[in-house]
C-alpha cells in the first residue's frame, strides 16, 4: 500500500481527521526544523519555532488551498512563524544571542580556516535584510528554484533573481571587510 501524498493528508486534516494530521506534521517536522535552523541558526530557538508552527499547523490547516504543493505552504507558515516568534522575543528579551554557535558539520569536520569562513558567511547572511535572507535561505540552501521561491515570497521570479543578486553582493562585501580587518587586525 502507497502513503497517501500530502495533499490528500491535508483534505482529511481538513476534515478533522487527527491521524492525518499527525502524519503531516510526523512527515514534515524535520523540515520545519530545518527551515527554522536556518532561519534563526540557534538550535534551541528553531525547535521552539518548530513546535509553534506545528501549533500553527493545526490552527491554520483550513488555510491551505491546494493551488500549490503543501510543502511550499508550509515554508512560508514556518517562516512567518519564525519572523513572529524573533518580534515576540525581542520585546522580551533585548539582548541578542550569537547565531550559528551550535553548527553541527554533517560531513567531515572542515578545517579551522573553513570553519571561520563558514561563521562569516553565516554572520554576513544573519545580518542581511529579511527579504534577502528568506530568499537566499530558499534558493540557495533549500534548492528551490527562483520560480518556486517566487510562488512561496509571493513575487516574481525576476526579483527572486535579483535578491540572490543583492544577496551574494552584500555578502561578497562583507567578507571582504572580514577579511581586510583579520590582515590588518
């Protein structure tokens, strides 16, 4: 017997069928973990994110329309439930916490030298607007296509070129400037 495809997980959720919702969430929760990680790079923060869009999931589940895959619903959900829970701890907490400290390597361990490149990189994409970010975080890290980033940005696909422009430039800038103080520092 085949799974059912997530569409028609998300018809019966709909209906009110809770072992179908729990199979949406059991099939996609490292994926909302991984777009929340990658959004705010503290592990502790992207399970809190995780979980509040598993929340949101089963609050907003009657807000998907099949017009597009569930998966790329469900990025923009997790990212907007990311983008919520930073406004919510920022009135709380003003004080920020360093982005990427927790980085687990899957392959080999990279050298010191790429480890701090890869920090920088990091760092530089932390800093980036949010536009930027998001859509460096779909293009660039998740693989989609700028076609498919477009329909989860909600924007054409000539802008999603043009951010991983802006993106790469500005990133480009900042290793630079990086790399120019730890010559001359």
């Amino acid at each position: 017997m085949t799974e059912p495809d997530d569409h028609r997980l998300a018809r019966e959720a709909q209906a009110g069928d809770r072992r179908s919702f729990a199979a949406l969430v059991e099939r996609h929760y490292g994926f909302m973990f991984k777009v929340a990680w990658q959004w705010c790079g503290v592990r502790e923060d992207a399970e809190d994110i995780a979980q509040e869009a598993a929340i949101k999931l089963a609050q907003h589940i009657d807000a998907f329309k099949f017009e597009s895959a569930f998966t790329t619903w469900l990025y923009r959900l997790v990212l907007n439930t990311a983008k919520d829970y930073y406004k919510a701890k920022n009135r709380r907490n003003t004080r920020e916490q360093p982005m990427f400290e927790d980085v687990v390597y899957a392959s080999e361990e990279p050298s010191p030298e790429q480890k701090l490149e890869q920090k920088d990189i990091l760092k530089a994409l932390a800093g980036l607007p949010e536009q930027l970010k998001e859509t460096v975080i779909l293009v660039c890290w998740q693989g989609l296509s700028h076609k498919e980033a477009g329909d989860i940005l909600d924007c054409p696909e000539g802008t999603i070129s043009w951010r991983v422009h802006e993106a790469r430039k500005k990133i480009a800038e900042y290793l630079d400037i990086q790399r120019g103080a730890k010559h001359h520092g």
